[in-house]
C-alpha cells in the first residue's frame, strides 16, 4: 500500500492531538451514530463502546504507518535523527527548523526516564502535555516567515520550555521570544530547562523569558507579536491575542470544544483578520490554572 504524505493528513501530539487513525475509526463510527461523515471528527474513544486493547492499538498509530521511533545514542544524535525521519515524512522543510530542532535538545524538555526523541505527546505533569516533535515542526514551519530574526514571539501554554527556546532560537538576540504558562511549577522548570540548554544565552541575555500568568490574556508587556503559539484549544480566540498580533503577523491556535481545528489567523497590514483551518486536532483546554488541575 503506498504511503500518504504525511504533512497534509496527521496531526497529533500537541496537547493530546488526535492521529489519522483514530480520527479514521471515528469516522467510521460517526456514520452510525448520524453524524456527517464528511466532518473529521475528534472525540474520545470513551463515547463510544471500542474496546480498551483497540483503543491501545489505534492511538499514537496513523493510518498506513507508524511515526513513532526510538534512536539510541547520544542525545545529539538522537536529536539529528529525530529531525531526519521528519524531513523525510515532510514535516520539516525549512534548513533553518531543521538547525533549531537539532539545536534544542528534546530530551533537555521532557521527564527523566522519557522517551523524548519517540514522536508522541509525553505527560509533564500537572494535566499538561509536552507535544509531539512532528507538531512542533508543524508548528515552526507555519510560523516560520513570521520567526524571522529581530521579530518577537509569544508562545502561550509554554510548559516544559522547548517551543519558547525554538522561538528564542529562531528570532536571535535581537528578537524576543516569550512563553506564557499558569502554572507556576512548570514555569519554574522550563527555565532550568533553557537554562541547560543552546538557549541558555538568550535566556542569560533577556531576550528570551517565560512568565507565569493567564495566557488567554497573552502578554502585553512585550506586544506586538509577529508569531503567536497557543499550545491549548479556545472556544473562541481570545480578543487579546488577536489585539497583540502586529499588523503583518501570524498566530497558531486550535479552536473548538468536541469538533477542533488548528487554525492560522493571519493579520493583515490594514489590521482586517482572515482565518484558515490547517488540520483537525484534539487538544486541552485553554482554561484557568484551577480547571487544568482539577483532580490532578
């Protein structure tokens, strides 16, 4: 069976994304529970009476092949392959990401014992997520004429620090890359994280910072942003990003409750907004620090 092309098709990892697979058994099921079959759907296995060993099997699988892969070696290496098998799955396409992602090391992000070069979101405590490599670079690249050098970056729900250290990697020193994450705990480790990382400099050098507050309120102090990152699902786009956004700018944000898309909202020079869907998702909420860690 040929293989698909992998950019236009997957999209899973960031927040809990959901596969082509899963989204595939879905819309299976869908047509017997009268819903459109045309609409990508993501919703929990839970709605539906799928057996949890199948459930096991479908998710963090897609369709025709699995992305997941472990590389053993040095963490640089591991690093080099890592960006490697996504060039060639076409995720990466930018010489420029491909140089970050080298750069800055995942397994610097994730938990000990993690398998950070696997291409899987990994639990990071506190109901949170670190996402998938292949949707960081998805990320990157649909920001990436907005990353440029001296331009400023936000990126809200920055969690274990890595996508922040990518920006900060990305607009240089003369830029200014900035994460935002309501919780304070995980606020605290990714700057350690940086901090043993190839952005420590920026870090150092203030132009790169992660601050604890609400994201949905972004970040004035440093407005406006040329690129905007929300690693969470708004019902709605927050007013406050779309105000700092500049003129010229591109935020990446997934919206929607049951049915989400990610979505590239791009502000033009005259300040008018137009609004595309890059792919189905299925992430966290982009809630309050109390609601994220109800229960936990």
């Amino acid at each position: 069976m040929p293989q698909l092309p992998l950019s236009p098709v997957i999209a899973y990892g960031c927040r809990n994304c959901t596969t082509l697979s899963d989204r595939f058994v879905i819309r299976s099921l869908l047509r017997s529970h009268h819903h459109s079959p045309s609409r990508t759907a993501a919703l929990h296995f839970s709605s539906f009476n799928i057996p949890t060993d199948l459930c096991r099997l479908i998710i963090g699988n897609s369709l025709f092949f699995r992305m997941e892969r472990f590389w053993s070696g040095t963490s640089v290496n591991k690093s080099k392959e890592m960006v490697k098998h996504l060039q060639t799955y076409g995720m990466i396409r930018s010489e420029k990401i491909a140089q970050v992602m080298e750069e800055i090391d995942r397994g610097l992000f994730v938990p000990d014992g993690t398998q950070a070069y696997v291409d899987s979101p990994m639990p990071i405590g506190y109901n949170a997520t670190i996402s998938a490599p292949h949707m960081h670079a998805m990320c990157l690249e649909l920001l990436a004429e907005n990353l440029k050098p001296g331009m400023r970056a936000l990126d809200v729900g920055s969690g274990t620090g890595y996508l922040t250290a990518c920006f900060g990697m990305m607009v240089g020193p003369q830029g200014r890359a900035v994460g935002v994450e309501h919780i304070p705990e995980l606020v605290t480790s990714s700057v350690k994280n940086i901090e043993k990382s190839a952005a420590a400099p920026l870090l150092k050098e203030g132009s790169l910072s992660v601050h604890v507050g609400d994201g949905r309120q972004g970040w004035p102090e440093f407005a406006p942003y040329d690129a905007i990152h929300v690693g969470a699902a708004a019902a709605e786009i927050p007013p406050a990003l779309i105000e700092q956004l500049k003129p010229g700018g591109r935020m990446v944000i997934p919206v929607g409750n049951i049915f989400q898309d990610l979505k590239v909202v791009d502000k033009k020079h005259d300040g008018s907004i137009s609004v595309r869907s890059e792919t189905s998702v299925r992430y966290v909420p982009l809630t309050s620090r109390d609601s994220q860690l109800g229960g936990f």
